[in-house]
C-alpha cells in the first residue's frame, strides 16, 4: 500500500472529472492519452534503464496532449478555448523541446539529481524496491495530467460567456509575467554557466540577475504560471455552477486550489528546490552563503552578511 497510496488522490481526481455532466469525454480521452504517452516515452525507458529521469520528456509533452484536446474538443467560447490551449501546449512544448534537447546532448544517459534524490528518500521510508517505484512515480506523473493539471484548461475552455472578466484578465497577465520571468531566470543561469565555462571556473553560484533575490527563481516562475491560470480558471468555475451538482461544483473548486499545493510541494520539497540544494551545498563551496543570503524560493531583498551574522 505505501507504493500505491501517492496515487490514489490523482487517481480521485480523474474519476472526479470523469464523473461529471462538463468533462467526461474529454477527460476519457486526456486520460487514456497520457497513460499511452507515459507508457512509451517514460515508463518503457525507465523499465529499461532504471533511469526515470524520462519523467522529464513526458511531462511536459503530456501538458501540450491538454492543450490539444483542449482545442479539439472543448465547446467553450472559441477564444477563451484558444488562449488556455496555447498557454498548455506553448509551455509544454518549450519544456518539452529542452528536455528533448537534454536526451540527444546525452544529459539523461545518467540520471538526474532530482530523482536519485528521490530514491534516498523512497529507502528511508522504507521503499526498497526501488524499480515498483519508478514505475509508480512514472504512472503518477501521468494521472497527475490526466488529474488535477488538466482542470484549469478543462473549465476554462468550458465556459460560454464572450464576456470575459476581470479576474480571467488577472490570471493571464499573471501567466505572461511568470512565464517571461521563467524564461529570463533561465536564460541568465544558462549565461551563467557559458560564461564560467568559457573561464575555466567550476562550481560556481549563479547569483546574478533574479537569482540575486531568489534561489530558485525559475521554479517560483513556474509556481506562478500555475497560479496565474488557477485564478483564470475561477470565473468559468463559478459558470459550472448552472450544470453540475453543488457536490461536484465544490469538488472541482477545491481541485482547482489543489492544483497551487501540488506545483508547490512539487517545485519547493518532491524534486524541486530541496533536492537541487542537497547536491548543490556538496558540489558548490560558496552555497552555503548564498543560502544565508537569499531567499529559497519567494523573491526578497538579499540579507546582508554582518547582519545574519549579528544575529548569529
């Protein structure tokens, strides 16, 4: 049970989708597509190789599946459906390329940090048997996009009205802001390392630009475009209230604010910051100070030394 019970929340959520009057054939079809999609692109190369660094290929391609058959087959206003499809398959396909990219460079020949850091902490609770895991964490991933990653496209893409609100509006300038921040971040990182590479220096940290004020500035972006489309999402879910029970309205409110938590937990604790900062403080000798100094994850002014220092 503890290898199958992660699952089970994603798997909740589908069959919440599954169950209602809005979303059933599209989450029928979504669904039955990403497990195809992890099935050949991550989980046969996982059984494989023992590598599960595959998850990052078929995640996010699995996003721009949502965008697809957001566009295909959801009956909303067409340019309400049109934006949220672009925003899936936009960001999936810009992920999705680089990890691309990363898988014929020879990047995923060995395995990722994240997820070696995953399997130490799968033995310390007690997961020995760490290929059932892989797998698990492969299909997880997949449900997830079949789940609750899916719901903001869903029930935007399925409202009628051509009015558009104000905070649909907010969400979007949200999503263009995060996403342009995601994009800036990684781009200066990349500089970074071309520019230390071209140097001769190693191990380095990269503190320059939005990595100044955040450790992890890319991922805060990445939590942002999440949110940007959770408070997009939230007029079309109060319109769901004219065809749905008032059990599965809430339902899908509360699964739309799940959406938030997830990307959270996931860019802060599962294979996000915790796990790029483990390896980081053993490769890097100046990170420890850079973690004194600047924030983890939510942007802030930098901390002054002598102040820490003081308070030490």
């Amino acid at each position: 049970m503890k290898y199958i019970s992660p699952l089970l929340p994603f798997i909740a959520g589908w069959l919440l989708l599954l169950l209602t009057a809005s979303f059933a054939e599209i989450s029928l079809i979504n669904g039955l597509l990403q497990l195809l999609l992890f099935a050949l692109v991550v989980c046969l190369p996982t059984w494989k190789t023992g590598r599960m660094s595959y998850v990052d290929i078929g995640w996010p391609w699995g996003l721009t599946v949502i965008g697809i058959i957001t566009w295909l087959f959801s009956d909303g206003e067409p340019m309400r459906v049109a934006i949220v499809s672009i925003a899936y398959i936009f960001a999936g396909s810009r992920m999705g390329l680089g990890a691309i990219k990363l898988l014929t460079s020879g990047h995923l020949n060995s395995e990722l940090p994240r997820y070696e850091f995953q399997k130490r902490r799968w033995q310390k609770q007690g997961k020995n048997n760490i290929p059932l895991a892989m797998q698990i964490e492969a299909i997880l991933q997949g449900v997830a996009n079949a789940a609750f990653l899916a719901f903001p496209a869903f029930i935007i893409a399925s409202n009628p009205s051509a009015e558009v609100s104000p905070l649909e509006v907010l969400g979007i300038i949200i999503w263009l802001s995060a996403f342009v921040m995601e994009s800036v971040a990684d781009m200066q990182k990349l500089k970074f390392l071309s520019t230390n590479k071209q140097t001769g220096k190693r191990n380095s940290v990269c503190n320059i630009g939005l990595w100044k004020y955040s450790r992890h500035p890319n991922y805060f972006a990445e939590w942002m475009v999440w949110n940007g489309l959770v408070i997009a999402a939230i007029p079309s879910w109060f319109a769901l209230l004219e065809v749905e029970s008032m059990l599965t309205f809430v339902l899908l409110g509360l699964g739309l604010l799940f959406v938030s938590r997830i990307m959270y937990t996931t860019l802060v604790t599962y294979t996000g910051a915790v796990p790029s900062e483990f390896y980081s403080v053993q490769k890097r000798p100046e990170y420890k100070d850079y973690q004194k100094t600047t924030n983890m994850f939510f942007p802030g002014p930098v901390k002054s030394p002598q102040l820490i220092e003081e308070r030490e």
